[in-house]
C-alpha cells in the first residue's frame, strides 16, 4: 500500500533531509586518503544525533551502524570498519535521518585520490542517471519510467543495472511501498502522483550486474569484482512538480570531479 503524504508531512520529511544533507556535507570533510570508514560513522552519527534526529540505519534490522559504506567493488550495504580509505578507492557513503517521525534516505559516491578513468567514468554516469530518472519522477509518469530512463542511459555506456536492489517509498518506514526499480519499461508501474516521496538510488556496475551476499548478511558486492556506484535522492511528488528533498550540494562544494 503507498502511503500519500500531505503537504505537512512532506515539509517534514524535508526538515530531515536538511539534517541528512548537512550530515553529508559534514562527512564529506573527511573523506580522504588515509580515513577509516568507522570515523565516517562517528562523524555522522554525532551530527544527526546533535541535531535532535536519530540515524534512521542504526538498529535497522539489526544493521550495526548510521552509514552504509561500501567501497569498489560492494555495491551497497557494507559495514563502517577499520579499513583506512587509499588513492584509487571508490567509496559510496548512505546515510537516513529519522526527525519529527519521518525518514530522508540519500548515497554519494566519491572517488578518492587518483581513480581509474574508467571508474571516475561510471561514477560519472550514475550520478547522471540519478537525475535522469528524477526528472521521469512527475506526477502522470509511471515508477518504470524512472527505471527505462536510467536503464538506457547507463546501459548505453556499456554498463549493468543492478536488478535485486531498488530504490523505495519512504515515510513514517524507511522502506515504503512502492518499489523503485533502476530498470524497466516506460508507461508500466504504479502511477506518480501528489503525496508519493520515493527514494531513487541507482545502483550501476561497471562489470556484470551479477551481485552476491557476505557472509555477513549484510555486505552486497559484484559477483566479479569489478567497482560499482550509487547515488540516492529522496524525492517528493507534487501535481505540478517534483522537489528533490535531499541535496548533494554540501558535498559537491567540496568534492569536485
Ligand atoms: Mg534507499
Ligand atoms: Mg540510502
């Protein structure tokens, strides 16, 4: 069932991707050579905690910690370590923020140091398909033109669609109704319209788009190694428009490729 949030609920939603997009800007200080993903998940969980939110991964599911960190060659899900961040990496960083009884969801991923051309390529790409699919995001649009409009950009280039991860509507839940596909066919799907906020997070694979789970039940990576990249807007749908909620923009400031 979707949940259709009314204009008072939506602005909420955006008073807590205002904390989630400073928390991002906060992280991407530290974001360099030499850092232990761990510091990253202090770094955000005192930011969120310190303005009176609550980080909405800590807990969830028994998820251990406030960031999802996953580098090179996991997809998503990976646990904040002691592993110290090197020239060459790919790290993607997600983050939610629970505030005033509702969750905002948003991932970035940086390069760090000197990365692979080919790899600063398919950052590049997904990021660019993160809009592509949310300027599809309108209400009349159906949830597979989001998916059609990032499929093609980013297969197109030679790159894969990760199938068993999607994006989501998100709410009072982190994880909502309805399911937010990176593929699809264009017209198919339940229809936008005003109230939905939908999380859309591409999550795209240099290599094939094949993904396998660690043993840690968390931890999702490509079943050949090979990096993969993913970046996350919460968005929220009006009649007349679409509002993106969350923002890069802090870590854009900084971080410039
Ligand atoms: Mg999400
Ligand atoms: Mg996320």
């Amino acid at each position: 069932m979707i949940h259709y949030k009314t204009s008072e609920e939506v602005l909420k939603i955006k008073e807590s991707a205002d904390i989630l997009g400073r928390a991002h800007g906060e992280i991407a200080k530290h974001v360099k050579e030499g850092v232990k993903t761990s510091f990253l998940d202090k770094i955000a969980e005192e930011f969120i905690r310190d303005h009176g939110a609550v980080p909405s991964f800590k807990g969830y599911n028994g998820f251990p910690s406030s960031l999802c960190i996953s580098v090179n060659e996991v997809v998503v899900h990976g646990f904040p370590s002691d592993y110290e961040l090197k020239d060459g990496d790919i790290i993607s960083v997600d983050c939610g923020v629970f505030h005033q009884g509702f969750h905002s969801d948003s991932a970035y991923t940086y390069p760090i140091g000197e990365v692979a051309p080919s790899v600063l390529a398919l950052l590049k790409a997904t990021r660019d398909s993160l809009y592509l699919g949310i300027e599809q995001a309108k209400s009349g649009n159906r949830i597979g033109d989001i998916g059609h409009a990032i499929q093609k950009f980013v297969e197109a280039k030679g790159y894969t669609v990760v199938r068993e991860l999607v994006g989501h509507g998100l709410g009072r839940k982190l994880h909502e109704a309805p399911e937010v596909p990176n593929y699809g066919k264009k017209g198919s799907g339940p229809l936008l319209k005003q109230g939905m906020v939908i999380a859309i997070e591409p999550m795209i694979n240099l290599g094939s788009r094949n993904i396998v789970q660690e043993r840690d039940g968390w931890t999702i990576r490509t079943a050949d190694r090979k990096p993969s990249a993913h970046y996350e807007h919460t968005v929220a749908i009006f009649e007349d428009r679409t509002e993106v909620l969350t923002t890069h923009k802090f870590i854009e400031e900084i971080v410039k490729f």
